[in-house]
C-alpha cells in the first residue's frame, strides 16, 4: 500500500524541502520530493503538521533498557527512567524494556545502541522493531536522542529512495528548532509502519 506522508518541512538529512513529501511503499521509501510533484497518484495522504527528519539514534540504549527501570502507569511513579529495584525478575525486566521502548519511540527513535546482555531485553527489542546498534555510550542517557546534541549528531541514517522507510515528525517550523531536544515528537514511523503518534 502506498502512503505519502506530507509536511511543512521536509529533511532528508542533506536537503531541505519545503511543503516536501515521503512517498512510501511498504517498509521502504519509493520517492522523496515536493508534495506538488508527487500528489495525485493512488497513495493515500498523511498530512503532518511540523518537520519531518529521518528516524533518530539512541546511543545510550543499553543503559536505558538494562540500566534504568521504566515504571508502569500504574505505579504511579512517572515516566521517567529510575533506578532499578534489586531482585527484578526476568519477567519485570522484559516489561520495564518494552515501556522503555515505547517511550524512546515517543522521542523519534529508529535505533538504539546495545550490546543488551539480558535475553528478556533482547526479546523486547527484537519485538519493537527499533533496529539495535552495537558501540553505544554505556553510561546514563536520556531518552530524547536529541537532548544535548544537534539534529545532525542524531540521526541514524538519511531518508533515501530505496532506503528504509524510518522517519519521524516533529512539532517544530525549522530544523534548528529541534537541536538540543524538547520538540515534540508528532510520529515515528519504522519500515513504513506507525508505531507512534502523538494524541
């Protein structure tokens, strides 16, 4: 099925394009260009309100995931990642990964950095989708990829045609509005799937 997915601002990770457009097939990118030269084939449209930029990196995964636990709403404890309880069973750290999972997609993130060393872990990622890296930042991290750091720093790959369809829409009317975090996080898609959107 193909969807055009259409923003104010469109960044490939190298151009810049106005009222621009990500034609996607399936899990991958089948055209990129402005909205009025791709519009009026058979896709249906997803008009998004904000900059869209390729997917984002976490590099700071493995801490997030095994590091850190991600409460359930039910707890009452927020949504931030806290420090873990001793004697955490295999079955918490499964659940605590996939809500942390769940939130790394809520701040634009395609990818993350292990390596992760428990199997429960490992599960959860295989399941989200997000692709793992090997090589990350062991120590404490935020779950925003772009907390600190320029968009540039943190993005995973370009949008590319043939490429993988992995991008995210943020809040924002320029690219420079998103350096050093804080942008809400519209819509992440990953392999042409979306797995996140903000209510």
């Amino acid at each position: 099925m193909l969807t055009l997915h259409r923003a104010r601002l469109l960044h490939t990770g190298g151009t810049a394009i106005e009222d621009g457009a990500v034609l996607v097939d399936g899990a991958r990118v089948a055209a990129i260009g402005p909205f009025a030269e791709l519009a009026g084939g058979p896709a249906r449209v997803r008009e998004w309100p904000g900059v869209l930029v390729p997917g984002l990196l976490n590099r700071h995964g493995a801490w997030l995931l095994e590091g850190a636990y991600h409460p359930d709403p039910r707890e009452g404890a927020g949504d931030r990642p806290l420090p873990p309880a001793d004697g955490l069973t295999d079955e918490q750290w499964g659940g605590s990964a996939r809500r942390g999972l769940q939130r790394l997609l809520g701040h634009g993130a395609t990818a993350l950095a292990g390596p992760f060393a428990r199997a429960s872990v490992r599960t959860a990622v295989a399941r989200s989708g997000l692709r793992p890296l090997a090589g990350g930042d062991t120590g404490p991290g935020p779950l925003d990829p772009l907390e600190g750091r320029e968009l540039a720093a943190a993005l995973h790959r370009p949008l590319a045609v043939g490429g993988a369809a992995d991008f995210v829409v943020f809040a924002a009317g320029a690219v420079e509005e998103l350096d050093g975090g804080g942008a809400a996080c519209l819509a992440t898609v990953l392999d042409g799937r979306l797995l996140h959107r903000r209510r």
